[in-house]
C-alpha cells in the first residue's frame, strides 16, 4: 500500500490478480466473504470496496464503506468520505471531515489542504481559500502543482501582494530561474508599491549568482518600481552596496543599468534629499555608474566624479584618481566630438527642464569648441614685448585689453563686443570697454581679411600665470611671442612646463618678434636660447614691421602646424569633457547653495510662522476683547432703554386717575380709562421713547466705531510690520466697516415705528376691577354715590401695580433689539473678514 495508490483511489487493484477475469467488485466481494473470520483484514476490503464505489459515482455506497474503518487506513477513509461529499456538493459535511483529519502523512495532509481550497474556492469563501494554499504551500511546496495552483488562484484574484510573496519565497528556495522571470513581470506591472527594497535582497543576490542578464532586468525594473515612491533612497542606498559587492566589476556592458544610474545622478541633484542624506550614498553611486558606464559614457561619469570631489574633497579616494585616469585616457583613445557635444546638449536640456540657469559663457565656450572650421590661437606674452605689435600687424588692433577678462579676437563684418560671464551675455558699446570684476569673456569681434582667410580666432588670457584653464582648453594652438632682445625668459619656461605638464596634447610654437632694427645674430642667438630650454620646441620668426601676404600665409602655417583631421576632432571631443565638468561643477555648487538657501528659507519662514501665530493669536484676542466690549455697550443701552420703560409707564398710567371725574359713566369708566391709559402708552412710545432708543442705539454705534477705528489701526501697524520683512505687500488687514451701515440701517428701522397692541389694563377681571366694575354698574345711577365712586376710582389707579404691565410692554417694545444683540457677535465676525471675503 503506497501513498500513490491511497491519493488515486487504487488501493483496490492490490487485491485483483494480474490475469483475474472477474470484475473487481465480484473480487473484493468474495474476498470478503472469505476472510470473514480475519478481523484485521474486512476494514481494508470495505476500504478497497469504497473506492470501486466512487469510481462508479455511487457516493453514498462508498461513504457507507468508508464510515467504519478503524485501522491505519482511517484517515485516507476520511479524506475519501470528504471527496464523496464534495462531489454531493454536501460542502459542510465535507469540510467537517477534512478539517478533522490527523496524520502524520504528508502527501494526505497536502492533499486535504488542496481539497479545502477547491472547496472555499466553490463556495466564494476566498478568504479561507487563500489561507488553506498557503498553509499547503507552506507545507510541502514540492507537493506536485501546489505553487502552481497558488500562483494561478493568485494572479486569477489580482491578489498581487500574495503572488509577489510566492515568486519571491520560490525563487529563493528553488533558485530557479523561472520563478526569478514571475518576479521580474510582477516588478515590471508595478506590483512592488507595498513592499520595501530589503524585501528581494535574497532574490537578486541569487539571481546575479545565476544570470547578470536576468539580475540586470530585474535590478532596472525594481529601480523604476522605487523611483516614484518612498523608498527610492532605501533602495539606491541597499542596491548601490550590494551592486559594488557583486555586480559591478563582471565586465558585463551595464546598459540599462548605467543609464538608471546618470539619471539618478540628476534625481540626486534635483533637490528631492538633502545634501547631508546624499552625500554618503553619492560617492558609491558615482563609482557603480563610472564601472558600468559604456565608453561613450564613460567620461561623462568621471566628470560627475571630479565634479563633486570638487565641492565634497576627498584626498584619500581610489574614486577621484580612477576618475581622473578615465579622462586622461578620454585623451588617447578616440573620442566622438559630436557625442561630447550631444553629452553638453543633455545636461543643458536637464538643467534648463528642471529652471536651473545654465552659464552663458560655457554655452557659448562649449559652441566655440564646436565651430571645426576655426583654429584658435592662444597668443602668450608681455604687451610691452611684442604682443601689440603682433596684433597690429595681423588684425590692425594695437593693443587688446586683458586686465579684466580673456579676449577672445573673431573675424565680423562690423565692429561688435559680447560680454560674457556665468550669470550674463549681453552686448558692449564698441566705444565703452568698462572693467567689469563679473564678465569672464570678451568676444571682439572686428573685420580681419587675415582671421577670416586663416580661419583664425585668437585668444588672449587675462593672465597666463594664474589658472586659466578654459582658455588653454578653447585653444587648439599656444603660442609664445618672445622679443628678441629679451633674454630673460624663466617666466616663459615656468608657464611652458605647466602647460606641457598638464595640457600634453596641445600644441605649443615660439615665435621670435623681430624689433624693427634688430640684427640677425640677435634673432638666431634668442632661437638658440630657446631650444637650448625646450629641444624639440617649434621656433619661428615674426616681422610685425616688414610682412608681406606670403609673410602671413608662413605664420598661419606655422601656427596650424599638423593640427588638423580626425586628431583635431578628437582633442576638441576631450576638451569639451572639461567644460562638461565644469558644467556639473555649476549644477553641484547650484544644488549647494539652493539647499543653503532652502536651509535659511526654512529657518526665516520657522521664524515668520512663529510671528504669524503670535499675530494671529493676538487679533483672536482683539476680536474677543472688541466682540465682548461691543455686547457689553449694547446690552448696558438695551437696559436703561429697559429700565426707562418700565419706570415710566406705571407712572404714566397712574396719572390717567385725572380723567376720573364725578360725572364720568361709571358703568363704562373702566373701558374709558383703559383706552386713555393705552392712548398715553402709545404717546409716550412714540414721542419719546422711541427717539431716545434712537439716540441711544446711535451713541451705541458711535462708541462701537471707535473701537473698530481702533482695532483697525492696530491691525493695520501689525501688517505693515510683517511687510517690512516681507519686503512686499504680502498681508493685508483691511476690516470690513459695512457693518457698521448696517447697524445704522437696522436702528433707524427698529425706532422708527413699533407696533404694539392694545393693552388690557383694567379689562382683565381683577378682584378689586370686578368690585368697582359692579359698583359702577349699581351705584353709579345714584348722584350721591357719584363721588365716593369717583375717588374710589382714583384710589385704585393711583395705588395699582403696574410693573407686570410695563415689563410685558417693554418686552414687546425690545423684542426686535434683542433679536438684533443676538446677532451682533456674527456681525462683528464679519467686520474682522475681508470686504468682500
């Protein structure tokens, strides 16, 4: 009995001899009826029994068969059992079943995990279908067609997170390569966002183990996975260390890789981290890119390198001389001058894309360096020695002007000045030459039959002696003008050796100016000297008084020399990898002081949101303090208009006593009186009371004025302050004084009229009203009784409690007051908003 035969339901095919003719349930049949009495035996023949059952769909026969088996054969019995009742589409029985299985056999518990997933799967329940194919995984991942099945049901849900932990689990136990592929499509679709770079470390230290072609893609699509994401520098940081430790130096071409690696240069020095975030990672990166850099790009990378050794020193570095070795080799080997041009062209396109400024004059340097069709001539010498009568004689220009800046001579066909320097370029009155510390350059440009015929530009440096090095790269030729009564010549030979020392390519001539009576022993005496210093030195002589266009045409040849084809080419492609440097030099220090003023930014605005936070708890506490005053004025002028009202009616109203007379209708007298004290009510409220309420809301309106004056003015020396370190009208706080229109409006339509109805005064049936109702009634026909009614009428008025009468009077009176004070607070809100706002 196997694992095989129990898992395909075969077990039967053990009792069955090779040549049995019978049927297989005849067979098991009468084995059982044979071994009736071998106890041990019958569960193995009702389990054999079972499977023939199943196979022939009779799944509630082979449940029977399978319910009573007790022996070892048990849990495959009730693994079969939960397979009859998966196939009844009986899903709970079944799953009762499998999940009460023991055993130690692996094949039967992968097998009743597979079964629960193809269950939950039936059922919806994906959940737990995900829990059991993993469980199973987890178990035995040999298990035929588990990590398949996973993948598929992954991949089936877009349940990508799971599939991308299966891949990579998979690669890194199985090391193969098909799986290393999954993670690479997984990678490539941009299933990677929820994981972080530590997670496929295994994976690629495997894969580079195995194939760099594989490890390459795999690397790029993860380095693109990262680029947009918040582990990008988690990532460059861990791949840079572990790309130095096994990848780096293969001598496989890193295309791909080499191009991630320049453009996460510029990610770096675009300002998304910080200097002191990158500048550990920076070195490394630059070694990696400089490794898998392809020759054509090779250079570019030690640019980089020498760029930021520039502003980030580093003395002890392999790094910086490595570099420095690719660009002298840049110089022996053969180098394309339009690939070094296209290389200027990108970063420019990068920098002026990104609104960083580009330097003017390397533009303009870099389109000199261009321009094959022009040799440039660096004349070298004193003006007091030669030099003037040199140019004199050659472009009819005594001297040229180098205190401030080097000089470059060009042929035009009008007389014009370019200024250049890092920030500018902009042109100079050929009449106004004004020394200026920023301009760098100085493009002459004059009409010269000999420039234009020769091809010429020449260059005259402000000063040889200190570094000038962007003139002696723009030059393709360097030439010494030495006078030939000057015998002094250690200055010459001190900035000759520098030049062949660090320029060794360039071509360097002595040219002899002959004085206009010198002698021919002088000249030859002086050509000596020369070559007696610098042996194999190439030495002319120069007439600048005596020359014919023969004498012109010899000097041009002299100047050119063998400087010309695809050498010529190649020098000019070198030397534009120097302003290539200098242009990443520019980006470095412009990415420094960019951070150094992000870094002064951000302290200034800390500062200022400090300030502002106080000036803005400050105008919460001016609004509180004015909203507060605002109320406590209104409310004290509602109260005395409250106060006056309620003082002064009972007092109106018990002088209505006088309209009581010993011939008033005493049957009627109290409708009569309740009409004159109504009549009396309504005089007062609108002959004084309503004028006073509005001299006194006015009073209130005034008062209010003054304080929002006041506010205003405060309001307006807070923002004027904050503008002064603005240094620009950046905030305003203009109040919005409507409101106070508002109020006006509002007051004058409150006490202009007020309705109120009639009072009830003495119609409201009061014990002592319905006594002298019904004595007026009785007695009031009898004359002798007239006056002892009258002077009870007056009795009562005089001594009756009108409060209750003048409270509810007020009340009505008031009611539109204290509707307008509970809206004073969002008015005053609104007189702190902007007009308009």
């Amino acid at each position: 009995m196997t694992d095989e035969q129990l898992l395909k339901k075969s077990y039967y095919k053990s009792f069955i001899e090779p040549n049995e003719k019978r049927q297989p349930i005849q067979v098991l049949g009468d084995t059982y009826l044979k071994e009736q009495n071998n106890l041990s035996e019958l569960p193995n023949i009702r389990f054999a029994q079972g499977e023939l059952y199943f196979e022939a769909k009779d799944y509630e026969a082979a449940i029977f068969k399978w319910g009573n088996i007790n022996n070892e054969l048990e849990p495959w019995a009730k693994k079969n059992m939960a397979d009859a009742y998966f196939e009844l589409e009986l899903y709970s029985d079944a799953e009762s079943i499998y999940t009460s299985i023991v055993s130690d056999s692996m094949t039967l518990n992968s097998e009743v995990l597979i079964q629960l997933f193809s269950l939950y799967i039936q059922e919806g329940k994906i959940e737990q279908a995900v829990q059991r194919i993993k469980q199973a995984v987890v178990l035995n991942p040999d298990y035929p067609t588990v990590t398949q099945l996973a993948k598929l049901f992954f991949e089936e849900q877009k349940d990508w997170e799971n599939a991308l932990e299966l891949a990579v689990n998979e690669t890194v136990r199985t090391e193969d390569m098909y799986w290393a592929d999954i993670v690479i499509r997984y990678v490539e679709n941009g299933y990677v966002k929820t994981v972080t770079p530590a997670y496929f470390s295994q994976v690629l230290l495997i894969v580079v183990s195995h194939d760099l072609d594989r490890f390459e893609k795999l690397a790029a699509a993860l380095w693109k996975g990262f680029r947009q994401g918040e582990y990008y520098f988690d990532w460059l940081c861990q791949f840079n260390n572990m790309f130095e430790a096994t990848g780096a130096s293969s001598g496989k071409a890193w295309q791909e890789l080499s191009a991630l690696y320049q453009e996460t240069y510029f990610d770096l020095l675009e300002g998304k981290f910080l200097l002191n975030e990158i500048s550990d990672i920076m070195p490394g990166l630059l070694a990696n890119w400089l490794k898998t850099a392809d020759h054509g790009h090779q250079s570019f990378a030690a640019a980089a390198i020498l760029a930021w050794n520039d502003l980030f020193p580093n003395e002890e570095s392999e790094l910086t001389s490595d570099a420095e070795k690719v660009i002298a080799r840049s110089g022996a080997n053969a180098i394309n001058l339009e690939v070094s041009l296209n290389l200027f062209d990108s970063i420019v396109n990068w920098t002026e894309a990104q609104d960083i400024s580009v330097s003017p004059k390397l533009k303009w340097l870099v389109e000199r360096l261009a321009d094959q069709q022009t040799h440039y001539v660096l004349v070298a010498g004193n003006q007091n020695k030669g030099t003037s009568d040199f140019f004199k004689a050659l472009i009819g220009d005594e001297q040229v002007d180098t205190n401030s800046a080097n000089v470059l001579l060009t042929d035009n066909e009008a007389n014009e000045i370019l200024e250049l320097s890092d920030s500018e370029i902009y042109h100079a009155p050929i009449t106004n030459l004004d020394d200026n510390t920023e301009t760098n350059w100085r493009e002459l440009k004059i009409p010269s039959v000999f420039l234009r015929e020769a091809g010429f530009a020449f260059i005259s440096p402000a000063d040889l002696k200190k570094r000038n090095a962007e003139s002696l790269y723009l030059a393709d030729t360097v030439v010494f003008l030495i006078n030939e009564n000057d015998i002094y010549m250690e200055k010459e030979r001190h900035i000759f050796m520098q030049i062949e020392q660090n320029h060794p390519k360039l071509a360097v001539r002595f040219l002899i100016i002959k004085s206009e009576h010198g002698q021919r022993n002088q000249t030859e005496n002086q050509a000596a000297l020369i070559n007696s210093f610098f042996p194999e030195a190439k030495v002319a002589t120069f007439s600048p008084h005596d020359t014919s266009w023969s004498d012109l045409q010899q000097l041009a040849d002299f100047l050119v020399g063998d400087i010309h084809g695809e050498a010529h080419e190649e020098e000019r492609a070198a030397k534009a990898l120097f302003f290539v440097q200098k242009l990443l030099n520019q980006l470095v220090e412009k990415r420094v002081e960019k951070e150094n003023n992000l870094g002064h930014s951000v302290n200034w605005n800390q500062q200022m949101v400090g300030k502002l936070t106080g000036a803005i708890n400050q105008l919460h506490d001016v609004k509180s303090e004015s909203i507060s005053l605002v109320k406590q004025l209104f409310k004290k002028e509602k109260e005395e208009i409250r106060s006056e009202v309620v003082t002064t009616i009972p007092i109106l109203l018990r002088e209505t006593s006088a309209f009581v007379k010993e011939d008033s209708d005493f049957g009627k007298i109290h409708v009569e009186l309740n009409g004159e004290m109504n009549k009396k009510i309504e005089e007062y409220i609108v002959q004084t009371a309503l004028p006073k309420f509005h001299d006194s809301l006015r009073n209130w309106i005034g008062e209010s004025a003054a304080e929002f004056n006041s506010v205003q003015t405060f309001l307006k020396d807070l923002a004027g302050g904050f503008n002064v370190m603005f240094e620009e009208e950046r905030v305003k706080c203009e109040c919005d004084f409507k409101v106070l229109d508002d109020w006006r409006r509002d007051v004058d339509r409150m006490t202009r009229v007020v309705q109120l109805d009639k009072v009830n005064i003495l119609l409201r049936m009061t014990p002592a009203q319905v006594l002298l109702k019904s004595a007026g009634k009785v007695l009031g026909v009898l004359p002798k009784n007239k006056k002892m009614l009258c002077t009870k009428y007056k009795t009562f008025i005089e001594n009756e409690e009108y409060t209750e009468i003048a409270e509810s009077i007020a009340d009505k009176l008031l009611m539109q007051i204290e509707l307008f004070e509970k809206g004073l607070e969002r008015d005053i809100e609104m007189f702190f908003n902007i007009p308009g706002g």
